[in-house]
C-alpha cells in the first residue's frame, strides 16, 4: 500500500511539474513575440506630423445628358459637404546625413519632401437624378476625385505648407543645439549654420 501510495504521489509530482514547465515556456514565447512586435513598432514610427488643418466645402454637383437625340435632356443632382483634416508630415527616417568625426561635422544631405495627407468625410444632401439618369458609383467618384482636386489647390493657396517648413525647422534646429553643445558644427546644403 505504501509503495502505490508513494508511486501516486511521484507521478502527481512528476505532471504538476512538466504542467510548470510548460507553462512558462510558453509565456516566455509570448513575451519575446510582444519583444519582436514593440522593436517592429518603434522601427517604422518616425514620421514627424508639424502641421494640421481643417477645411469645409460646399460642392454642387451636376449631371445631365441627352438622350433620344436633343428631345429630352435628364439631369442629376447632388448638394456635397465636405469636412476635410488635412495633416502634412516628414518622414524623418529619409533624411540624409553624413558624421565625419575627424572634423567633428554634421551634414545634413537631404530632407525629404512633405506628405500631405487628407482625409475628407463627404455628407451627401439634396440628391436628385431622374430614372434614365440614376447616381452610380462613378458619379461618387467623380465627386471625390473633384473635390481632392480642388482641396489640393487650396492647401497650395493656404499657409499650410509654409507653416509645415517653419516647423520642421524648428524641430531641426535641435540638431543644432545638440551639435553646437558638443563642439561640432552642423552644415545643410554644405553651409554651417550657425544660429
């Protein structure tokens, strides 16, 4: 009776500790999975966002075509609001540089171009079309490309840009401070700068 006793008791013993085993490997798996994934994360996060902006617009859309020859003219129409975030970004991690320690100098080769991002929420009113000329989905299309169009043409009119190059001169400017409080010197488009 003892020794069955004892031989339940050594195999309990035995399970419980392969079932702690087992569990920790696999939270150890886990851990070094979420590791890999924050490390992706960090990687790809170097976007620098400097300047946003909302712009509302009214568009009337219209349609019409003639059908049976020049008898009967059917048109479409459709009242557009657009409410549109616009954000313009640079992605730091494009920006070209060159270290030469000997002379104690930072050059910075290239900063790439903005990216302009618009993200428009249409709200459609007042549609109106006849049953020879119905709304289909290129006419949504064709609003959208439309309306990008002239939003584009808008930021290009506005501010936005200019403030955008303020500001990531402002936010570069600390490659100067860092630079001038080690000794070295910073030089764009091969000129120091030196304020």
């Amino acid at each position: 009776m003892r020794k069955i006793l004892f031989g339940i008791i050594v195999t309990l013993i035995v399970l419980f500790a392969f079932k702690y085993c087992g569990e920790k490997r696999d939270s150890k798996l886990v851990l070094q999975e979420n590791t890999a994934l924050i490390q992706e994360q960090i990687k790809n996060v170097g976007k620098l966002v400097v300047t946003e902006g909302h712009f509302s617009q009214v568009f009337t859309y219209e349609n019409s075509k003639q059908i049976f020859g020049d008898l009967i003219q059917v048109e479409k129409k459709a009242l557009v609001v657009v409410n549109a975030d616009v954000t313009i970004a640079y992605d730091l991690s494009k920006i070209e540089y060159a270290i030469d320690a000997s002379t104690k100098t930072l050059q910075i080769l290239d900063i790439p171009k903005e990216e302009i991002k618009i993200n428009p929420d249409f709200e459609y009113y007042d549609i109106k079309a006849d049953y020879l000329n119905p709304f289909e989905a290129k006419d949504y299309n064709e609003i959208k490309k439309t309306v990008n169009k002239q939003l584009i043409k808008k930021i290009e009119a506005s501010y936005l840009k200019s403030n955008a190059q303020n500001r990531l001169l402002s936010e570069l400017s600390k490659f100067y401070i860092l630079t001038n409080s080690l000794g070295w010197t910073l030089e764009y488009s091969q000129t120091p700068i030196e304020s």
